[in-house]
C-alpha cells in the first residue's frame, strides 16, 4: 500500500484528461491508487464506494480474480494474434458464448475496442448490408436527441448532446433525429417507466414521411439512455419503434453499451423490454471495464446477407488491429465466467426494489426536482444554480467523493449505476451519504 501511495506523480499537465475540466482537477487531483469489490482506494488512502461501477462498466466489482487471473494467464501465453485472416481460439469461444446470452435472434458478432468503435461498427453495417441487399438508396441513419453513442464521427453524427457536437463541423450528413423521451411535467419522480411519452415513437413514421423510408437504412436509440442523464424509455416507447422500422424495412439498432451485461435485471435490455434490434452494441461490462473491447451482434440475416462472391475474397471491409484480441478476449471470458457464477446477469432484477425505495426516499432533499429509476440505474436531477449551470451537481460530486462516495454528474444530474455486488447494507450506505451531501447547501 505504501507503495502505491508513493506513486503518486507530481507533474500532472502532460496529460489533456477525457471529458474533464482540465484545470479544476490539476488544481486539485483526485487519483485512485487500487480498487476491490465495490471500493476504490484513494491517493491519500481513503476508502470511496463505487456508486458508479467506474464509468457504467466494472458491473462484476473490482479486481475480481477470476478475471485478473484470465488476464494474467492469457499474457503468458499468447499476447498478439493478427486480426485479419487469422485467429485464436478464445475469440471464437467468447463470440459463442455472447451468443448464448443474447436475444435470440442474434447470431454473429464483430469485436471493436470501445462503445465508440462499436457505434461506428454498427452504422457501417447497417449501410453496407442495405446495399448488399441492392436498396443502396438506404443511405440515411437516424437517431435521437439527446442520445449518446460515443464521440467518434458517426456517433456524435446520430447523437444528440449538443456539446458533443457542436465544436466539430458538418458531421454525417444525411442523418435525422426524432424528439427525446423527456417529460418531466407529466412523468416528474416516476418509479420505473414513465407513463406518458410512448406516442413519440410516431415522430418516426413522420421523419419517414419526410424522407421516404427507401432512402432510410437504420434508427439507432439506447433502449436506456444513460450519458444524457438517464432518460427511461415510456411504456409501449421500444416496442413502437421496433413496428415502425419492420414495416419500413428500417434497421433497429439498440446501443446497449451501458444497458448490456446485467444492468437491468436481464443480460441486455432487449431482453428486459422484449424488443429485438437487428443490430445490438456493447462494450463495458463486457471485459467489467478491464480491458478495452467491444461486440456487435448482428442477425444471421443481416450477416449471411454478405456471404456471396467468391470465395477467397474479403466480405465486408472493416475491423481493427485489436478487434477479437487475446487478453481483451481472456478478460471477457473471465467475465462471463464470473457474472455466471455469481448470478450476476439478473441480480439487478432482485435488488432493484430495494433500490428504488431508497433512491425516491431523497425526494425531499432540497433542489431535487426530479428521480428516475431502472434496474440497477439511478438519477436525481437537481435544480440549477441561477446563473451558474452544472455547479450545483459538481458541487455533489467532489463532496460525495471527499467523504468516500464515487456518484456521477451529467449537467445538473446525478447518475448512479454501482457494480451488480452491490449489497443491501452498501446501497443504505451509498444513500446516507448521499442524503448528508443533498442536504448540506450545495
Ligand atoms: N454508446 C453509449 C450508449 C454509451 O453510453 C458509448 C456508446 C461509447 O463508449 P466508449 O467506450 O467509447 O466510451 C457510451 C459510453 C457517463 C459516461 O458518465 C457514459 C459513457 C462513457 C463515459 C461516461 O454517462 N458512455
Ligand atoms: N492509422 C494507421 C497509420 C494505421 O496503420 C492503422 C492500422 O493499421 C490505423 C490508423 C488504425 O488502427 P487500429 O486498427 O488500431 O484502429
């Protein structure tokens, strides 16, 4: 331990940090040094619970041994495989048993390194497959606003969180964007999936409309959407969208990167909601956050699509260096292994009443305008400070974290998504402080 506190580095500025505000931390740093179940260790060696599984991936909990030791294993044995025209057994067995967890329509899958690389992945499909089916008029992708899927090009493209977008040009043209699902006026501190909302699924029969459905290849939403500060879909919402795009001939992409591996109760959300996508996107829990790796399942209808020509010839024109690799494939089989045993895939769906009652009951703290709940996700939104937007819930966020507490901020709400191990004791423990933080005049 004394060694790792002695780590510590002393020169922070090299390091342009991801989505943070550069000089507010290098002002004052908040480093982990280790981590184990649902804690991390801090710099100054206090203990923080893990009221957010890192970012939404470390579902199995910290340090979990059967995934180090995977990784461990893996490294002395094989590091690096090529990708291309080449293979290794893990990364046929982990598709095989990703397969066996999926909804049923699911048959392939193609492994990226990130929800990102994903997103890209799946977009580039669902183009490609509509012109190997001879509709190469299917050219227009449409997503949501305020839907996150990653920041890469075509991501930020079909997104739609304005900051993410707006400092980077014309994007992908040819993209539309149906309304966001929030309605706090009529669904305001609904448990669970909110009532009202359901009919602005036909807002996609009008962008149909608009643009004619033979010049449409695929919709993509997050059946939850978490990044905007988590918008729970309206009851009937899914399911309505998923008839509109089958009667178009519209593919139905879900980007479960934060839903998939046990985050709902079920293994992905379209398992929970009953709804199959044609095109599925993961990344996060399935390594729980450990190594970089990401999968995208597809339909055996959209993958035997391309299986024509000859063939010593390359099917679809698309993959990375790392895609499928060894130690990202151990990682994930340890994983699997480890949500398997531990029953982990559908825990949330045991302990998310629990979870319920013990986040509504902050209704009463002060600014809190709005709660929203499913599975193991949690959000409180809190009202901004005049003039000053973002500060109230980053105020939240450094004092749950200097009094042992990792919580999650997005604008002016708070995200809560903790490892599925979480306990009953450690979910009254993650709300006290909470409470404590609420109440205290941030
Ligand atoms: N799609 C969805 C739905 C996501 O939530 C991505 C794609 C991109 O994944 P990568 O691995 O490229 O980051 C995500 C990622 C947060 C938070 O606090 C959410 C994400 C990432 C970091 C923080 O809400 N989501
Ligand atoms: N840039 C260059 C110059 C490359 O050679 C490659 C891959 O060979 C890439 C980018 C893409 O890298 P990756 O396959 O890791 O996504």
């Amino acid at each position: 331990m004394s060694n790792r506190l002695n780590s510590t580095p002393n020169d922070l500025r090299a390091f342009w940090m991801p989505f943070t505000a550069n000089r507010q931390y290098k002002k004052e740093p908040r480093l982990f040094v280790g981590a184990k179940d649902m804690h991390y260790t801090t710099h100054d060696g206090r203990q923080v619970l893990d009221g957010t599984a890192g970012l939404w991936c470390v579902n199995a909990g910290h340090c979990r041994p059967k995934i180090t030791e995977a990784i461990r294993e893996q490294a002395g044995e094989l590091d690096y495989a090529p990708a291309f025209q080449l293979g290794h057994p893990k990364a046929f067995e982990l598709a095989n048993r990703l397969i066996d967890l999926a909804p049923d329509n699911m048959a392939h899958v193609l492994y990226t390194n990130s929800g990102s690389e994903s997103v890209e992945t799946a977009l580039k499909v669902a183009l490609a497959y509509q012109r190997v089916k001879g509709q190469g008029s299917r050219t227009r992708l449409i997503g949501r606003e305020r839907g996150y899927h990653g920041v890469n090009f075509g991501g930020i493209s079909v997104g739609g969180i304005v900051s993410n977008r707006k400092m980077f040009g014309t994007l992908l043209t040819g993209v539309d964007h149906m309304p966001h699902t929030h309605q706090p006026a009529k669904n305001a501190f609904t448990k669970g999936m909110p009532e009202h909302g359901g009919d602005l699924a036909d807002e996609l029969e009008r962008i149909v409309t608009l643009h004619d459905a033979s010049t449409i290849a695929a919709v993509i939403v997050e059946p939850v959407s978490g990044s905007t500060g988590v918008l729970i879909p309206p009851k009937g919402y899914l399911q309505r969208l998923r008839e509109i795009c089958t009667k178009h001939g519209i593919l139905l992409i879900f980007d479960e990167v934060i839903t998939g591996f046990g985050r709902l109760g079920a293994p992905f959300a379209s398992q929970y909601f009953d709804v199959k996508p044609d095109i599925m996107v993961t990344a996060k829990g399935l390594t729980n956050g450990v190594i970089p790796m990401g999968a995208v399942f597809v339909t055996a209808e959209i993958h035997d699509a391309f299986m024509q020509g000859p063939e010593h010839m390359i099917e679809f024109f698309h993959g990375y260096t790392y895609s499928g690799n060894p130690i990202a494939s151990a990682a994930a089989l340890g994983t699997l292994d480890t949500y398997r045993d531990e029953n982990l895939l559908t825990r949330a769906a045991e302990i998310a009443p629990y979870w319920e009652e013990k986040l509504h009951s902050l209704r009463d703290c002060p600014n809190v305008i709005d709660i929203r709940n499913l599975g193991l996700i949690g959000a409180i939104e809190l009202k901004p400070i005049d003039g000053e937007p973002t500060k109230r819930a980053f105020n939240a966020f450094l004092n749950a974290y200097n009094d042992g507490l990792l919580i999650r901020t997005t604008g002016d709400i708070i995200a809560l998504s903790p490892p599925l191990i979480i306990t009953h004791e450690q979910i009254d423990e993650l709300f006290d402080k909470l409470r404590k933080v609420l109440m205290n005049n941030i």
